[in-house]
C-alpha cells in the first residue's frame, strides 16, 4: 500500500532537516546502532530529539589465555598459598584462634549439653527408621558434628540423623536385604545360600551386618557426590529444588515415616513394604493384622504419646520466655525404660526392646565396593536432599545472625560428613531442623557446642548405652514421630498458600501425594519435573495486554486492571510478559491478535480476495462492453459501489508498538516471529516498532536483520514506551501532511482501483 511504501521517504525527509533526528553508522566494532526518536505531533522537525548511546566495545576473549591464568593461579604454590587453601577447607582455622571464651563458651556449652541430651533418644530411634541397630544412630550423630565443627562455614547448623534420610536409608537398606535373602524381622537371621554370605573377619555376615554394610556404603557414595559437587561448584542443583517442593516432599516423607512406625506403637510384625503402593499396603496390612496388636506396646505408646505431644507444644509457644525448651523426650525414654525393666515387659507381655547395646568402638572397616553399582543410583536422591537442606538452614540462619556462609563450602562439609564416618559404621546424615532450631534457640555461638554435644554422646557411647536394653521399641516410635510435627503442621499453611500461589500449592500437593503413594524417590523426581513444567508453563502462556496511558505522565500500564487509562488514537501497546522463545511463539501471535483486534494475515487475504474480484469484474464488464452494449451501464455501477467484501480491508492503527521490558531474551524463533509480525503488518500498513528492549535483544535484533538490512534499527527500537509513541504520532502526522499533497483524492484513487 502507498502509505507502507512512504515509510522510508517519510524517515529520510525528518533525518535531513536541520537538526533533526540524525542516524550515523558507527564505525568501532561492538558500537552501537541502536537509537530513539521522540517526537511529539506539536513540535516542529527541528527540535526533534535524538538518543544514541554508544556501546562498549566487548573485551577480546581467548580460552587459551582463561585457561593458562586459571591455571597459573591454581598452579601457584608458596606459604600464602597454602595457608589461604586450609584456611578455606577447614574454616575452624580462622575463627577458633578468635575464639572469645568469656562471652561464647558459656552459651556453646549450655547449647550443647542440651542438644545432646535430646539427640539420645532421637539417634536410637532414627537408628530403627534406617532399618539400623540403635548404636550406629549414635555413632552417627558422634561423628558427624566432630567433622563439621572443622569445616564447616555455619555456626547453628547441627548435623547428624535426619528422618526424610533415615527413610530413604532404610528403604534402600530392606530392598537389598530382600536381595539378599534376608528375612524381615528384627531378629538375626542366617543368610540363604552361599551366594549371598558375606565374610566378617571370623564368619558369615547376620542380618544386622549386612544392613549396616549397605547403609555404610551408601553414606560413601552420597558423600562422594557431595564432595563432587561442591569441588566442581555445582551448588545451583539445589535451585531447583523450590520451598514448596522440599515442603511437600517432607510432609509426604513424614506421614511414610509415620505410617512405617505405626507397627511398632501396635507391637505388630508385619512385612516392610517397597516400591509403588507401599503406604497403602502398609495401611492394609494394619488393619489386617490389628487384632494381633500388643496391649502393653499400645497402652506405652499412647500414654507416651499423650505426654509428649502436649509438652512438645508447650516448648514451641513458649520458646522465646524459655531459656531451654524441657527435654521431655528424654525422660520418657528414662521413665519407659525403668517401667519396663522392673515389670519385665519383654518376658511378661512379648513387647519389643531395643536388646543389647554395645560399648565403645567398632574397628574401621572399608566399604563394600561390589554394592556401589547397585547404591549409585539410591544415593543420588540422598545426596541431593542432604545438601539442600543443610545449605538452606546455613543460608538462613547465617542471614539471621549476620555472618557469611559459602554455600560449595558447605556442601564440601556435608560430604565430608557422610564420606568420612562411612569408615566408622555411620550412615548418611545432614542437617537436622529440629535439633538446629534448638541450636539456635538454646544461644549457640561457634560450633564449639557440636563438640560437647559429642561429647554428650561419647559418654552414651562408653558408659550408658547398655542401660537402654529395656527400651520399648514402641517408645522409639512415639520419639519419631512426635518429632514429625512441624512437616505435618504444614497442612494448616495449605488455605493460604492457595490464596497466595495457586500452582505453587498444587506442586506441594503433587510432591506429597507422589512421595507418599509412589516411592520417596520417586516421588522427588516427579516433584522437581512437574514444578520444573509449571515454569515452562508460566513462560508458554505468559501474561499478555495493551498499554494505556496514564494522564499527564509517561506511565503505561495494563488497561485491564486500572482505571481512567487513556488509550493512545489509533496505536496499540502491547505488552508480553514472558521471554519470546520457541514454546511460545503460537500463543505469542495468537494472543497479540485477540488483544488488538487486528489479523494482519486475514485482512491482508481479504484484500487480496478483493483485488481479485475486481480485477474479474473489470474484465467481465470489458467483455460485456464489446458484446452489449446494454451491460455497460451496469458494469459501471459496479465500478462506482464496490460490494463490501471487495473494498480494501481498514485497521483502528497504524502502528503497533510491542513493550519488550518483560523479555528476558528471544531466540531464533522468537526473532523469526517478530520479522513476520512486522512484515504482516507491512503489508495492512501498520508499522511495528519496539520499546523497552534491553541490550542483548538489541544485539539478537541487530545481528539477526531485524531491520531488514535497509534500516538501521534505531527507527523500530526505542528506549522507552513514551519515546515510541511520540514518533508513532509524528509519523502519521508526516504522513498525514505528504498524502494531503503527494497522494489523489480517495474517490479518484478508489474509481481508477474499481476501473
């Protein structure tokens, strides 16, 4: 069309006034062409106001020069050197030499006295989770704070068993004793076959060595892993990991955990499910078996239940007027275990008792190598949940106190937690919430108060342990789960949670409903997939509206959501909330139609429909005329009143501007989307131009031809929304002023198209 066709001449007459708006060619490499006009219909061409801005020219990169200074700094070796390289990897040589005794050593002291006396009964009974003896829950808890006081970089975090590992410990554990052979119950048992016998210095490895040589090797690898991605910084796994994810999945890891302990509140021996459908077959089997249930072991659980529960509340509300919460775990333990020692509820009544507890220390042993293949994949998961949540707790406590975390540094801790103590029958840890909470509440200072909370369970170790042969396994249950009820609570955050974020609420509920009915695993991997297709969902069908203008200002917002917005005459400003890629380009043109009520490639067929018919009837009414000469007066009717559908197609715009504040980026396809855009609208005469684009959209812009190489770019991208329908108006108003002097009159323009 003739005003599409004018463009060009229209931006040269403006370019060469003087002082008009000036476009020069830049003439370094990397300078930039990218430039905006703006132009109001009331001012005259002079005083037209040009922005350039010159780019940086980009700094020569060679990898080979990267590398030779990467690895000239890393090569370096003198007594700097090495200093700053241990300082780093074991953080307790820079702040122990600083240690203030006088104003922290009290508060690490009453800290770890009281997270240790806690962490008893927790490390016996997270012990029988893991489908482990009690005793390797202490080793455990004993073991890893002494490793992380050394390198770690946070001063709260504590370290040692944690349920949602503990389950994904025990459930890897009871798969390959079913592998192997084992039977399920908590007596030893023999190994079936030579096959599947393993050699333990002085004979064949029971039930319980078996267990443990898998727990152990698989804290070997889940340390391994950890180690390997905190050394190769690969700390942005946890990303994806989102706080409703890791919510849902706990919670769904809390009712698994409770419903693999409920047959031990009922004293029933039942087989431990695995795979798909464990949390219902478990359920089932309850009920099945419920009439074989132990009275002592019911009445102990809920009589424990019914005193730790309230007093754990208690603890909760009232934590900031307490200066300790009550260790009220511990006493029940205490108290359980007299009761049952003195009435004999083993021999009297059947119920379950933790047995012999051994003292003091086991010699080191290697992990078994020939089960890394099939633990490589179970430690994964383990090893992913492990670091996430202790670098989360580090992060966040570390921004409540005021000091600095690394983040690779403490996974590097967390895996020196679970690589080393695999040699000392210790199973995968991390960092635990609750007993860190405690931590942090109780005044701790420095890590100092994981070395007497180890201490604590030093002298469970040599001395105590024993005592604890009477112990209900019952009582350990009700420990484990009156310790669930923070992931439980999480139920009551769902209404508002909705009300905030309706998708993130539906991740949660697909993490726990997969974590719980499908696999612990699993359920992860589904979690970290459907949140991670809720985000290319949120990317594929973005946001999208026009751009009014709000009075007196050069503020453009959506129209659809604030009143008294002025709509710009006979522009469109449409806004796009998302990147401009390949999933989304559809929806892109589709939703740009729909909001400006304009199809360019429809209006530009039904002119070309147009053109056709009256090209047929002209040559129809030419026929007529050498036949008849009767048909030539209707033949010129024709001509005169073109039906409706033949007249050429009119738009409400002639230009559209696309706010591009909201991209991020645009790829090849996105790029090819907005050349036809332009080029569609070219053909109705509507011109496209581009606001708000940052500076590696112009680069994709420019490199890519965006301007179809006879422009330089600067007329369609512009800084600012105001800037670009400022020269939007001033456009048409050029054009309004060349048609009134260059172009015939409508009706003759119509009557030589019709002729």
């Amino acid at each position: 069309m003739y005003i599409t066709a004018t463009l060009h001449g229209c931006l040269l007459s403006c370019l060469s006034s003087p002082g008009a708006m000036e476009e020069t060619s830049s003439q370094k490499s990397g300078q930039s062409k990218d430039a905006a006009g703006s132009l109001t219909p009331e001012e005259t061409p002079a005083s037209f106001i040009y922005v350039k801005l010159e780019e940086y020219e980009p700094a020569d990169f060679s990898t080979k020069e990267l590398i030779q200074k990467k690895a000239r700094e890393i090569c370096t070796c003198d007594r700097q050197t090495i200093i700053t390289f241990f300082c780093r990897l074991f953080p307790v040589l820079d702040w122990l030499p600083r240690y203030n005794i006088k104003t922290q050593l009290l508060g690490d002291v009453i800290s770890g006295l009281l997270v240790g006396i806690v962490a008893i009964p927790q490390s016996i009974s997270y012990s029988l989770l893991a489908n482990q003896d009690p005793i390797y829950g202490i080793y455990t808890n004993f073991f890893c704070n002494i490793i992380y006081v050394a390198v770690a970089t946070s001063r709260h975090n504590f370290v040692g068993s944690f349920g949602v590992l503990c389950l994904m410990i025990g459930q890897s554990v009871n798969r390959h004793l079913q592998l192997a052979g084992y039977s399920d119950d908590n007596a030893a048992s023999s190994v079936v076959g030579n096959s599947t016998s393993i050699r333990n210095g002085t004979g064949a490895c029971d039930r319980s060595c078996y267990a443990i040589t898998v727990a152990l090797s698989l804290s070997f690898l889940v340390g391994l892993y950890q180690i390997l991605l905190g050394v190769l910084q690969l700390g942005f796994v946890a990303v994806y990991l989102s706080e409703p994810l890791l919510s849902g999945f706990v919670t769904g890891s809390s009712l698994t955990i409770i419903t693999s302990q409920m047959k031990y509140l009922l004293g029933l021996k039942i087989p431990r499910h695995e795979g798909v459908g464990s949390f219902i077959l478990t359920w089932v089997d309850l009920f099945r078996y419920i009439q074989n249930t132990n009275i002592c072991d019911l009445v102990t659980s809920l009589v424990a239940l019914v005193v730790i529960v309230p007093v754990k509340e208690i603890n909760d509300r009232y934590k900031e007027k307490m200066k300790a919460p009550f260790p009220i775990e511990l006493l029940v333990v205490i108290v359980a275990t007299v009761i049952s020692y003195y009435f004999n509820f083993e021999e009297r009544y059947k119920s379950a008792v933790c047995g012999t507890i051994p003292t003091g220390f086991r010699k080191p042993t290697l992990p078994d190598i020939n089960l890394f293949s099939s633990l490589a994949v179970d430690a994964l998961p383990i090893a992913v949940i492990g670091f996430a949540m202790t670098v989360s707790l580090a992060e966040i406590f570390g921004k409540k106190h005021g000091y600095a975390v690394r983040a690779n540094q403490e996974m590097i801790a967390i895996g020196m937690c679970n690589l080393v103590p695999s040699f000392f029958y210790c199973f995968a840890s991390s960092a635990a919430l609750s007993k860190t909470l405690l931590k942090e509440s109780t005044g701790t200072q420095t890590q100092v108060s994981g070395l007497v909370t180890s201490l604590v369970l030093l002298l469970v170790l040599l001395w105590i342990a024993p005592l604890f042969y009477s112990l209900q396994t019952s009582i350990l249950g009700v420990v484990t789960i009156a310790n669930l009820q923070g992931g439980l609570r999480k139920f009551r955050d769902t209404p508002s949670m909705w009300r905030l974020s309706k998708l993130d609420t539906v991740v949660w509920w697909t993490t726990l409903l997969s974590s719980t009915l499908i696999t612990t695993e699993t359920g992860l991997l589904v979690g970290v997939c459907f949140a991670l297709l809720c985000v290319i969902f949120r990317t594929q069908r973005p946001r999208a509206m026009l751009l009014g203008k709000v009075s007196n200002t050069e503020i453009y917002e959506d129209q659809s959501t604030y009143k008294q917005l002025s709509s710009i005459a006979n522009i469109k400003i449409f806004r796009f909330e998302s990147s401009l890629y390949y999933a989304n380009k559809d929806y892109f043109k589709a939703v740009l139609y729909q909001k400006t009520g304009v199809n360019p490639i429809l209006l530009a067929a039904r002119l070309q429909r147009g053109e056709a018919q009256v090209n047929a009837d002209t040559g129809n009414s030419k026929s007529f005329f050498g036949t008849r000469f009767g048909c030539l007066k209707q033949a010129k009717k024709r001509a005169e009143k073109p039906p409706e559908d033949t007249r050429p197609p009119s738009t409400d715009m002639h230009t559209l501007i696309l706010d591009c504040g909201a991209m991020q980026f645009i790829d090849t396809v996105g790029l090819s989307v907005l050349k036809e855009t332009r080029r569609d609208c070219k053909e109705i005469g509507v011109q496209v131009l581009l606001a708000n684009c940052n500076p590696s959209i112009r680069h994709r812009l420019r490199e890519g031809g965006w301007a179809g190489g006879t422009d330089s770019g600067g007329q369609l991208a512009f800084h600012s929304v105001h800037h670009a329908v400022q020269f939007a108006e001033r456009w048409y108003h050029m054009q309004q002023e060349e048609s009134e002097d260059a172009l015939p009159d409508p009706e003759d323009l119509n009557f030589q198209v019709s002729s």
